[in-house]
C-alpha cells in the first residue's frame, strides 16, 4: 500500500490553514482527509496559489458565505482518489482546480454557454474548501489537466491569475496598444502572451513602484509608469486589475475612441464620477465575472503552447498569513503561490 492510500485510511489526517472570521488570521488545523463524493475528486495538493480574491474574503470585502472555511482557488495537485462517476480521471494525473468550482447547469446563463454567470454558482474556496491544505476535494467536471512544462509552484497562478486575465484580454478583441493597470499576478502573465502575439504592453504600477515598472519592462513591456501618468500614446484598450476604481475614469482617458476598459476583478472600490466625454466616442467600460471552462481550456492551450514565465513567490503552508500580508502590501512582484 503506496503512503498516499495509507493517508486516507479511516482515520487519515490533514494539515490546513484555516478561515474564521474578517480580520483574524487563519489558523493551522489537522483535520480528517475529506472522501470525494458522487461526481467528485479527492487531489493531494502540491501547490495553491494565493489570490488577490482570497484577500477580499480575508478582509471582509466580499460577503460570507461559509465559516470555517479553507481558502485557495489556484490549486494544483494530484488525483489520490475518484468517487462514484467521476470517470474522466484517474488517480495520479496532474490536475488544475479553479475559482469557478460548479454551475447549476440549467437557467439561462448556462443553456446560453455563459456559466459564469450562473444563477446558483458554486466557487472554489468561498463556497466549498480550496486549497490551503494538504488534500482538497473538487467536481471532476470543473478541474483541468495542466500543461507538462509547468511543474505546480509554476502552474498554481495559471489557475485563476492567467484565467482571469485571458478572460479579460479575450474581451479587447483585436487591440494592440493594451494598458494593465495593476501589474502583479494576472498582468505578469497575460502580458506575456500579449506579446507573443505581437500586441504593445503598457504597464502602469502603484506611484513611485520602479522596481515593478522595471520587472514589467523585463517582461518586454514598451512602457511602464505610475496609475497616475498618461502613456506616450492613446490606448486600443486596457485591463485594470488593481481594485481601485478611481482608475476607471483614468483608463477611460488613456484609450482611444472606440477603445474598450475591462475591469477584471471581483471586487473594486466606488468609482468616481466622471465627464460623459470620457465615455463619449463608442468607448466601452465592462466588467469580467468568473470564469467558463471553455476559457480555461483556451488558456491551458496557449500556455501549453507558450512559455510563460511565471515568476512565483514561494511560501510554506503554515505562512499563508504572511503571504495574504506581503498580497496586500504589494511586497512582491509576481505572484504568491504556497508549496504544500
């Protein structure tokens, strides 16, 4: 008997970080290895990305749906164990669990192939237990196999970092001057395919941060400055990945006529008013909501085809309260991701 099926004896323990309530830290906790249900996978977890999402439940930006709760929607790891009818898998294989983590399959954003904005969603993390521990179970359904050339500290931020971000670079259309503002996890990846295939980056950064408008030029961005300094040149379109809707009116003026803003996170501060001149022009402010599968199949096939170089920032499992601080204080460029 391998030590993985040992493990998940009756009886088989967990280490996780653990959720309580706004403004505490997580807690360390063994707990018993959960069983994969019907339709389910049981994934020994090697690696769980930490997202600017998991920040906003941590501090009380998002509203509750469970407690206690383990955190971690960027998971990667592998299949220990199939419940009943989870037959597109076996275990051993290398998967990927994202935010989005079930759809009710049946009203109307869903027969209309856009799930993520099903009624009755069920997210990763939020809605059931993620990744911030040793083993995490998921609906066979909504997890993806990972490109081989990653290994999973790597992956990790591919799972919500890269699928947001493609989500939010696929709704520029044919763009090619693009401004992301908010250069951290997601604008480090997307930025990368962006200009492989060809498109100009301009990077904007908090005021003052050099070290990242350096690291996104080393990227191969052909601008970075300050949120607040205009580009050399008017925008096609623009990501605003940072949550600070001040820079919605500020996106607005930076593209062109007919150029589109997307805001790509789950939650923003208020944004300001604004002149109807920004707007005028057939510009275009929209917002990304989730995820589809079809968009993480997508992805999964540019990064296999792409070498993205995902700049991770490793932490133990017993320091995710650093890793959700050094997140909020913008200690790092990259992304956050614990090695289980």
């Amino acid at each position: 008997m391998s030590n993985v099926e040992r493990s998940m004896e009756p009886g088989g323990m967990m280490n996780t970080m653990v959720f309580d309530a706004p403004g505490k830290p997580l807690r360390w906790l063994r707990m018993a290895i959960p069983i994969p249900g019907d339709g389910e996978v049981l994934i020994k977890v090697g690696a769980c990305g930490v997202c600017r999402t998991d920040l906003h439940i941590v501090d009380g930006d998002l509203p509750l749906h469970r407690t206690p709760l383990i955190l971690g929607h960027e998971v990667v790891g592998r299949i220990a164990r199939v419940g009943p009818n989870a037959t597109a898998f076996q275990p051993g294989e290398r998967v990927g669990v994202p935010w989005l983590g079930g759809t009710c399959g049946h009203c109307d954003f869903c027969h209309a192939e856009r799930e993520n904005l099903c009624d009755t969603p069920v997210f990763t993390g939020y809605d059931r237990d993620g990744g911030y521990a040793e083993y995490a179970v998921a609906d066979a359904r909504y997890v993806f196999r990972i490109p081989d050339r990653y290994d999973d500290v790597h992956a990790a931020p591919l799972l919500c970092a890269g699928l947001i971000g493609y989500r939010s670079y696929a709704m520029l259309g044919d763009a090619k001057r693009i401004g992301l503002y908010g250069f951290g996890a997601a604008a480090h990846i997307i930025a990368q395919v962006a200009i492989h295939q060809n498109r100009q980056v301009y990077a904007f950064t908090r005021p003052g941060d050099t070290k990242t408008q350096d690291f996104a030029r080393r990227l191969g961005a052909v601008w970075a400055g300050d949120s607040n300094s205009s580009p050399p040149i008017a925008l096609d379109g623009a990501i605003i990945f940072a949550p600070a809707g001040t820079l919605v009116p500020k996106g607005l003026a930076d593209v062109r006529k007919g150029g589109i803003v997307v805001c790509a996170g789950i939650h923003m501060s208020d944004i300001p008013s604004f002149p109807y001149s920004l707007l005028w022009g057939e510009r275009v402010l929209r917002s990304v909501a989730n995820l589809t599968r079809a968009d993480g199949d997508a992805f999964m096939r540019i990064a296999q085809q792409v070498e993205i170089k995902i700049s991770p920032v490793q932490f133990d499992l017993r320091d995710a309260n650093q890793a959700l601080t050094a997140l909020r204080d913008g200690a790092f460029d990259g992304a956050a991701v614990l090695s289980i």
